[in-house]
C-alpha cells in the first residue's frame, strides 16, 4: 500500500538512487567530462531535497514514521526492499516486460512513461556517439569507470551482490543504456511516481497510511462498518491528504524538458553546461522530439473524461527537487 509507494517505489527509486548516481558524479567526473555535462542537469536538485526529506520526514521521529503503519520501522522497510532491488528494475522497458503489463488498456502512464524511455536513450545515445567512438573509448575512461565502480562498490554495498549494479562498463552499447537509466531515473521515474500523489491518496480508502484494524483473513466476510473501522482516524487521513498535496506541487526553481512561457517554465536549453555546436543539436533534437510528445498528449486527453498529463514534457522537471 501506502507503506511500499512511500518508502520503495518513490523515496528509494526516485530520491535515494538518484543521490548515487549525483554522489558518484560529483567525486569522479570533472565538470569539463561529456558525461557530467551530459548528467548535471538530472542530477542537480536531488541531493539538497534529500537532505531536506531525511531532515523532516524519513527521520525515526519524524512526519512518515508518526503517520503510517511502519511507524519508527520505517528503515527496516526499506532494508526489506533493498533486498530484493536489482539495478536491472531501473530499465524501464525491461521492467514493464517482466510485470506483462502491455496489453492493459488506457494505461497512458506506459504509453508516455515507454515514449520517454526510447527518448531518452535516443539523446543519451546521440550525445555518447559524440565522445565515444569505440569500446576502448569506454573502457579507458578511468574517470567514468570510477564512477561506475563507486556506485557499485560503496554507493549499494550493502546490497546482495551489490544490487546488480555493473562493476565497470566496457561498451558504448553499456554506455547508452546506463546513461538512459541515470536521466530516466533521475527525472522521468519521480514524475510519474511524485507528482500524481495527490490525486490517488487524498481519497484515504484508496492506499491508507495505516488501519486501525489487522486485515480480514481469507474468505472472511467483510462489510461496509469493517471498512470504516479499519479505516485511520480523521486527523491521520487529513495528515495524509496533506502531504500527499504538497509533494505534488513543483518546486518554485523547477527547470522542465520544456518550457512554457504562459506559466513561467524554463526548460532543458537553459539549464544545461554543454557549448559545443553538436552537443547543442543532441539538445534541440530532443526539443523538437518533445515538442512532438506534447502535441501527441494533448490530442490523447481532449477525448478522455480524465485527462493524463503528468507525463507531458512541460510538467516534468529535469531532476528531483520535490
């Protein structure tokens, strides 16, 4: 329920891992390497709000351990997950596949949530094609390979057999797809995780925070009053509604794919270090790509009751800041 979205599926995938990768960009690549320029702005935000949420709400005593079920346990939970997690999840398409989820209909996350994965990889691709002419290219880069080799080694060590994580990356075609699932990671994955909270919890009966009642055991009758008594108390369900609101809004420095000058919006082209006339192109590409995503979303949702926009490249920052 509530428990493994907060701590599994948004804090650790959307916040924690990011801080990883951020971590082992900032000790290993120098801001001059194509790789931190190509990484930085999909990076940046994440490990000031990190610290921040540790601060407030991760914390043994703090605001997710008084109001959800694992209470002070909270940490144990996320053991539990970090367990299991192999870095083989982050592949979104991969991942999709394996939970055979395709043939679902009117599953817009999926459909938008895949367009960006292939987007993604096509730029990260375009950009490493620039720099890497060569899986000797790949391989020598000691600076890139300290990197990956921190990451697995100290960032997730803790983790059997290191989550899964590649000790080093001896191929552009290993390049690529690290590279997709860093920015993937980084900015897609917490979007669509962060940012739809709102609408799905602050009806409390759809994921509680906690019940107040053991689940019933099986084919055991239940009725309308054992929902209502299982339910938390008004104070916590109003807790709930309240955090799940202010997760969902944008931070006010949020940077996004694209911009939108009706509401203030900065996009990719202004956040970014790189100023090589070809690097430059791998960044209008993705623009004009975008562009076309938008066009294709908002032609989707103008017949739908309720509309799916989270996904649209104006509403999802670059990074996680939120």
């Amino acid at each position: 329920g509530m428990q493994v979205h907060a701590i599994g599926t948004h804090f650790i995938k959307a916040h924690a891992i990011p801080e990883v990768f951020a971590i082992g960009m900032h000790r290993c690549l120098p801001r001059h390497h194509p790789l931190h320029k190509l990484f930085l702005p999909h990076l940046s935000g994440v490990i000031p709000i990190n610290v921040q949420g540790r601060e407030f709400l991760t914390k043994p005593l703090g605001v997710m351990a008084a109001l959800m079920a694992a209470g002070d346990r909270l940490w144990n939970l996320a053991d539990t997950y970090m367990k299991t997690f192999r870095y083989e999840s982050l592949h979104f398409i991969k991942s999709m596949e394996k939970m055979e989820v395709s043939e679902i209909p009117g599953y817009h996350f999926l459909e938008d949530a895949t367009e960006w994965w292939n987007l993604l990889y096509e730029y990260c691709s375009d950009f490493v094609d620039l720099h890497y002419f060569s899986d000797d290219i790949v391989a020598n880069d000691g600076e890139f390979q300290n990197m990956v080799h921190e990451i697995h080694s100290i960032g997730f060590k803790r983790c059997p057999e290191n989550a899964g994580f590649p000790k080093e990356i001896l191929t552009v075609s290993e390049l690529k797809e690290y590279c997709c699932t860093i920015v993937f990671s980084s900015s897609i994955w917490h979007t669509a995780v962060n940012f739809g909270q709102f609408y799905y919890l602050a009806f409390v009966p759809n994921s509680p925070c906690a019940m107040t009642r053991p689940p019933p055991r099986q084919d055991a009758k239940v009725t309308y009053e054992d929902i209502m008594l299982s339910l938390p108390v008004k104070e916590m369900a109003t807790v709930q509604m309240d955090i799940s609101y202010s997760l969902s809004l944008f931070s006010p420095v949020e940077k996004f794919y694209l911009s939108s000058s009706a509401e203030g919006k900065l996009d990719i082209s202004s956040e970014t270090t790189v100023v090589d006339d070809e690097e430059i192109d791998c960044i209008e590409k993705l623009r004009y790509k975008l562009k076309e995503m938008k066009k294709r979303i908002e032609k989707r949702n103008a017949s739908l009751e309720i509309p799916y926009d989270i996904l649209s490249p104006v509403n999802t920052p670059l990074t996680v800041q939120t």
